[in-house]
C-alpha cells in the first residue's frame, strides 16, 4: 500500500494526510494477484456470514480497501448493505425509462460517511489513536461520533454556527461527541485542522483522510454486486466536499481493472446552485477550481465552497466521460418530495441525484432509454426542517397537505370517498 499525490505523483510509504505540495494522496494497491471470478465468489459467499466483519457491506470487500489489517481490529456497525429500488413516480418525474436509487440513508448513522468512517476509525485506532476530529456540515460527525463511541474513543467535532441541520447535531451530541461550534464555514474547519490536529493528537476523519475515500468505494462495489457486475448506462452523485465522486470513481476505476466489470458507467455529478464552485470550473472549461467565499444552498450537506477532493472529482469526469451539472434550491426540494412520497426518502443533498437527472434528460444528455442509477446520500429524518418547510409552510407543487382536525366524520368519508 501506498499513497500517491493527486498532483505532483510524489509517493509516500508511510501513511500521512496530503503531500508537502499540499496535494491530497490517493492510495494505491497492488491486485495484480487478484482474480475477477474467484473475487466474486468469495464476496458472494460472504453474504451468508452474520457473525463476522464480513457481515458489513464495506468489510465484505476487504481484500480491495485495507486488506493489511486483522479482522479483530475492525470498527463496524455492519455498515452497507443498504436497499436498491426502483420506483416508476421517480421515473416518470425525471423523464426515464427506470431509475435505481442506492439508499445510503439507511446506514446505521442515517447517510453514506458510514461507509468511508469505519476505514478511517478502524486505520486510525491500528495506529493508536484515542482521540478522532472532522470539521462536518452534519453527516460527517454524526456518523464519526457513533464509530469513535462504538471503539471507546473519543470524537472532537467542529461544526459551523450556521446553515447546517440541527438534526444532524443533535444525532452527534447524542453519540457522544465534543462539539466545538465554529465561526466561517466547513473550510475554515478543515483548514484549522490541517494546521492543528498533529499539535491537538487527533486523528482526522474527513475526506482529506485518503482511507476514507478507500472505504466509500465499497458503495460502487455493492452496487455492482447486486446488479450482477453489469452496471447502469449513468451514476449519479451529489456534490458537496466531493469525497462521495471521488470514491466513486476510484471503485469503478478499480472494479474495472479488475475484470469485475467490462464497461465504466458515465457519472454526472451534482451540485447545488448556491454551492457550486466544481460545475461552475466544468461549465467554464477551466483548470482549476475557484472557491466559493461564501457558499450558500438549503442542502446543508453541500453547502461547501473550497472543495478538499476537487482533483479526485475531476479524473473521475475525465475517466469516465462524465458531466457536472447544478440544479436550483427549489428544483432539490420538489425532486425530494418526489423521492420521499415514492416511500423511500432522502435527505435534501441527496435529492440534488434525480433533480440533476431530470435536468440532463431534458436536455437530451442523458437519453430516456438509458439505464440509471442515482446515490441517495442521507436520510429523510436528517433535516426535519426541510419537511416542516416544504410541506407546511409553502404552497408547494408535490406536497402532500393535512387535513384539517375541524372536518366532521361525514366530510372524512366524502375526501375520502
């Protein structure tokens, strides 16, 4: 195992958070003794074991994401294993043939960080650490705080004072994390990380961590699993710190490599129109991304303007001949109405998958025909104010109403009826 920059290919043998040029690190493992068909037996085989950390849907794959380390050392909560569905009212919103939707909502802590945390927790308890951080619009810490206590460790969470879901600390507090509530944005939080966490003796648990990145791989990988290695025409993704592309990218990279799968989907990945410094680089052809000072979107999971994995997110477009694209508040929040009357729900972020589709398919990027796949990030119950809003407070196209308590038995029967 080793790590490599992202931007100058320096390669370190040691494990460390980015290079010297500041370039984030990649890691990279050799499978080349790997066989595609012996892979898939022996994952398929380890569905039936219940009783192990092969019972995880990450751990599953572990000869693929940290295949060094003792299965006793292992932080999981039997995280993965999350539900595939396919429902025709999101289908029809979006203007396609048929939409699978990965609900990474139903991760033990509620969204898709489980997936990447109980790597980064299991890599940094190995190396002896008591103390873990991250700097989180919500999903992040909540999900850090719940593999920390799981361990018997300790969680120190910076989460910005403003414009994230109340929800979401709550759930944190309640795992028992230390809360340190910031001036600024995610950025500012991740930047007094990088120059304090060595000094403080934390470990830290965001996207910058490259083994977090290793662990949210295993979603591409149990979505090819349950689609019998044959996956959609598109994947879609939403975008925020863009860890969740990167990852993205990096499985199918892999699987493909390996002879697991004979095709790279295209990916589109998704951003809010008040947060979207990545699409904005895209739309305009340029090099390098310029942040956002003060971004700002109703989907707090991707209210983030200096994206840390913004070169990872772009090799993934480049390889995959993928596109970017962003998509308005309002567009986020009827597609989630959608999703969530579909019975399946989501978080706002996650709704950004289907509303960026139905805008490619009415642009005629993405044909009706072609098979899809979108990544729903986080659970309908991580932001309780985007339902009160949505549904109660507003005059909505795809809200559902209440009726009111003063209608008598006979007006009950005739709405019904």
């Amino acid at each position: 195992m080793k790590f490599v920059c992202v931007e100058c290919s320096k390669v370190f043998a040691e494990f460390r958070y980015t290079c010297t040029c500041n370039g984030m690190l990649d890691i990279s493992q050799d499978f080349s003794g790997l066989d595609a068909e012996e892979l898939k037996r022996l994952f398929q085989s380890r569905l039936s074991d219940r009783l192990s950390p092969y019972a995880s849907g990450v751990w599953r794959y572990k000869e693929l994401i940290f295949p060094d380390v003792e299965d006793s050392a292992i932080v999981t909560k039997y995280e993965g294993n999350t539900g595939l569905y396919r429902s025709d009212a999101v289908a029809s919103y979006a203007g396609t043939r048929s939409v699978w939707l990965k609900a990474q909502s139903e991760n033990p802590s509620g969204s898709f960080k489980d997936n990447g945390m109980t790597v980064a927790v299991t890599h940094g308890r190995s190396l002896g650490y008591d103390r873990f951080t991250c700097t989180s619009t919500g999903n992040t810490s909540s999900s850090l705080a719940m593999y920390a206590s799981l361990a018997g460790r300790k969680s120190y969470v910076f989460v910005p004072n403003k414009n994230i879901s109340l929800n979401k600390v709550l759930q944190t507090l309640a795992y028992g994390a230390n809360i340190f509530s910031i001036e600024g944005t995610y950025d500012h939080g991740i930047k007094f990380l990088e120059e304090n966490s060595e000094k403080l003796g934390l470990y830290i648990c965001n996207s910058i961590n490259p083994f977090r990145i290793e662990g949210q791989k295993s979603i591409v990988y149990e979505l090819a699993q349950v689609m019998s290695w044959k996956l959609p025409d598109w994947i879609f993704v939403p975008g925020g710190a863009l860890s969740n592309v990167s990852a993205l990218g990096k499985g199918l990279s892999d699987l493909y490599a390996l002879g697991l799968i004979d095709k790279l989907p295209r990916v589109a990945l998704v951003q809010a129109e008040g947060a979207s410094p990545f699409y904005k680089m895209v739309a305009e052809g340029k090099t390098a991304l310029e942040a956002e000072p003060n971004p700002y979107t109703r989907a707090s999971a991707l209210n983030i303007g200096d994206p840390p994995s913004w070169r990872k997110a772009q090799r993934t477009l480049q390889e995959t001949n993928g596109v970017a694209v962003s998509v308005t508040d309002e567009e986020i929040l009827n597609a989630k109405a959608v999703i969530d009357a579909s019975g399946i729900g989501c978080e706002p972020a996650s709704a950004a998958t289907v509303a960026g589709l139905r805008k490619l398919v009415s642009q005629q990027i993405v044909d009706k025909d072609e098979t899809v796949a979108c990544i729903l990030t986080g659970n309908m119950l991580k932001d309780t104010d985007a339902l009160r809003e949505y549904h109660l407070e507003d005059n909505k196209p795809f809200s559902n109403k209440i009726i009111p308590s003063s209608l008598t038995y006979d007006d009950i029967f005739a709405v019904i009826k």
